[in-house]
C-alpha cells in the first residue's frame, strides 16, 4: 500500500489538491461563461456544462502562467510536495525568457487540470465510496437518496459485494492519485528546470564570481608578498648590521614600519571586497568594477621604488597623465611583482631596471633584474605572481611574459590604454 498511501503519495495527493484549489477560481469564472449562454440553466446539474467551463478555465489558468514570478511559486510547491529526486534540479529565480515563461505555463496548467479532476474525485467519490462500503450495515444508508441503490442490487448480494466495492472505489481513487502525482513529479524537471538560457546565466554567474576571486587573490599575493619580501629583506640588512651601523638599522626598521602598516591598509580593503563578494553575476560584476577604483597607480611608483628595498634604475617615457586610472592601477602591481621577483631571487642589493612606456595606444613595461648565483629554491605553490601579471594583462587585452634575457630576467607587460572591454561607459 505504500505506492499508494505512502508519505510521498500523500504529499503528492497534497499538490494535486492545492492545484484544485488553484483551479476554481478560473472554473467559476468558466461556469459564468457557459451560463451566460445558457440562459436560466443551473451550470453545477449538468456534467456537460461543467466539462466545458472547465475547459475554459484551463486558457485562462495558462495566460496568468505567463507571469515570470509564477516559475519559483511552482517550484516551491514542487520540492516541497512532489518528491523529486536529489539528482533532478529544478530553476531558481523568475522565468524571463519566453522558453522558460512557456514551459512554466505549461507545467501550470498540467497541475491545475490534474489538481481539479483528483480534487473532484476526491470530495465526490470519497464520501460515495464510503457510503457504499457501509451499506450493509445500515438500513438508512440503503433507503437514502445519495446513494439510490438499484432495484436490481438489492438484493442478497449486496452484503456481500458492498464492501468490497467501496474499497475498491477509494483504492481505484487513490491509484489515479498516485498516478497524477507521479506524471507530475516525473514532468516537473523538464517543464521547471533549468532551459539552456538558465543554465548559461548560472555559468556566467559563476564565471563571474570567480573572476572576482582570482583578482583578490592576486591582490592579495602582490600586496601581502611584495611587502613581505621587503620586510624579510630589511630584518635581515638590520640583523647583519646591528652591532656596527645603529643607524641603519633605525632606517631599516622605520621603513618596515612603513610598509606593515601600507600593506595592513590594503589588506583591509581586499578584505572587505571580499566580503561583498555576491551570488549572482551582476554583484560579481560590481564588486570587480569596485576593486578597479581602488588600489595604487602610476603616481605612487615613486614611494613603491623608495621603499622597495633594492637599488633601481628607472626610466620614463611618454606621459603618465595619458593613462587610465584601470590601466595604471595595474601596470603598478604588474612592477610590484617584478620587484618581488626580484627581491626574492636578485640577491640582496642586485640592481634592478624598470622602464615604463606611454605610447600612442599601449604601456610597455619592462622590469630587467640579475639572475642569483645560485637557483632559488622552489616555495611549494610558487609560480603565482608571474601568473597573476599574466592574467592582469589578458583582462586588459594585453600580454605579458618572462624569461632569461642576456645573463638575467625579464619581465615584460603591454597594456593598451583603451581596454574597452574593461570600461564602463
């Protein structure tokens, strides 16, 4: 009996009910319009003129379907009644586009119509069946006019044969029940499911908000490594130098100072984007734009050359003022990192060369640092910060690379001053 009388036949008998009641308004609208041509006629005696206002009711049941906000009051009722499998998701959010909007309707309409011939079923068949069970039992119940027993069954096989068909009426009731409820539950992941449009604004979604991820990770590794490098290289000046330069020592520290308390500033502000980073992809999409108006530019290169703990030779070129405040932002994390590099595998007081370009239509970064006597040793999970400036670029519509250049490194970034795709109008 568990098919049929089961928790999940039950909750499905449930939906189906909820359906019917979903469905009278639009029925009793239809049995106005079937009296309005049947003059004088009583629409509720007549099963023929029932039929038909309820074949009125479904068109108009259908249209308010259309509604985007009907979608996810489907869906509720769907995954809270109709025991759908784990693995058959079902869309989140309102139908917008014309597919989604359709197959809502239809799935509407599907409930409404199977709602209302099982609500039927259940409120006239339900005390007829119990009736007839009854019948041999009870005098009164044979004499009534509800049940209006035949002449002919009247006879000395009704004892018999009452009961059983009683409960074969509410069984044969809840069969069609069951089985409404499971034509429902087996429709529903394809009329309330994602559509190819949903699956791909989930996609983007998510594309979305990993794009934010990787930028603040990025963030992250250039700020925090960068002045980590700086910090570890200057305790460590200060340590070998304590004894017999004092006052190098105060200089060293000052500058850590310095910059612990910069990079403590920035920290807090990824950190806080991090926190508003969102679901959905226009949020995504914001949050990424607000980490783009915040953070260094070009005209903080100096204070990064100043404090950056080795000795640079550095080189200008065209106008600052000409580039964008997005593509200065990053061409200055782009020079962090090839200061970081070069800090942490130069060799302490290794001279570094940086020349910046402004030309007509891109910033050429070029970062020329010495290769150490010995290779420096592989940090498990290295090899970010040359992947970040990589990914700076790209975003950009750049490109950037790094190598061995005659005996040293290289690191190389251009980066067009009109990333379109990157602005906003």
């Amino acid at each position: 009996m568990t098919p049929l009388l089961g928790r999940r036949a039950r909750l499905r008998w449930l939906h189906l009910i909820i359906g019917g009641a979903l469905l009278m308004p639009y029925f009793l609208v239809g049995t106005v319009i079937v009296g309005s041509f049947r003059a004088g006629a009583n629409v509720f005696s007549s099963p023929v003129d029932q039929l038909i206002a309820f074949a009125f009711a479904l068109p108009m049941a259908s249209v308010t379907a259309l509604f985007p906000l009907a979608r996810p009051l489907s869906v509720s009722a769907a995954r809270a009644l109709c025991g759908l499998p784990p693995d058959r998701p079902l869309a989140d959010g309102p139908a917008r586009t014309r597919q989604a909007r359709s197959r809502a309707a239809l799935w509407y309409t599907l409930h409404v119509a199977l709602g209302g011939v099982i609500s039927g079923m259940t409120l006239a068949l339900t005390p007829f069946a119990v009736g007839v069970t009854v019948l041999p039992f009870f005098a009164a119940a044979r004499e009534s006019p509800v049940l209006d027993v035949p002449e002919a069954l009247d006879g000395r096989w009704l004892p018999v044969l009452a009961p059983f068909a009683g409960i074969a009426m509410l069984a044969a009731m809840a069969g069609c029940a069951a089985a409404a409820g499971a034509l429902l539950a087996n429709r529903a992941p394809v009329l309330l499911g994602p559509t190819p449009d949903d699956r791909l604004a989930a996609a983007e979604r998510r594309a979305a908000g990993l794009a934010v991820r990787n930028r603040l990770a990025r963030e992250l590794h250039d700020s925090v490594g960068h002045a980590l490098s700086a910090v570890t290289l200057q305790a460590g000046a200060a340590r070998r130098v304590l004894d017999s330069d004092p006052e190098f020592v105060r200089e060293a520290l000052t500058a850590i100072e310095e910059t612990t308390r910069r990079t403590v500033d920035e920290l807090d502000s990824v950190l806080g984007l991090l926190r508003r980073t969102a679901d959905t992809a226009e949020d995504a999409e914001a949050a990424g734009y607000a980490q783009d108006t915040t953070g260094p530019g070009l005209d903080a290169l100096d204070g990064l050359l100043a404090r950056c703990g080795v000795p640079v030779s550095y080189t200008a070129e065209g106008d600052r003022g000409a580039v964008p405040g997005a593509v200065a932002r990053e061409a200055y994390r782009i020079v962090q990192e090839g200061l970081s590099n070069a800090l942490r595998h130069g060799g302490h007081g290794a001279p570094v060369r940086l020349r910046i370009t402004v030309r007509a239509e891109e910033l050429e970064i070029v970062v020329d640092s010495p290769l150490p006597a010995r290779p420096s040793p592989v940090r498990p999970g290295g090899g970010r910060g040359l992947r970040g400036v990589s990914e700076r670029a790209v975003l950009l519509g750049g490109r950037a690379g790094a190598g061995p250049h005659e005996g040293g490194w290289r690191l190389t970034a251009c980066l067009p001053l009109r990333p379109g795709a990157r602005e906003r109008p």
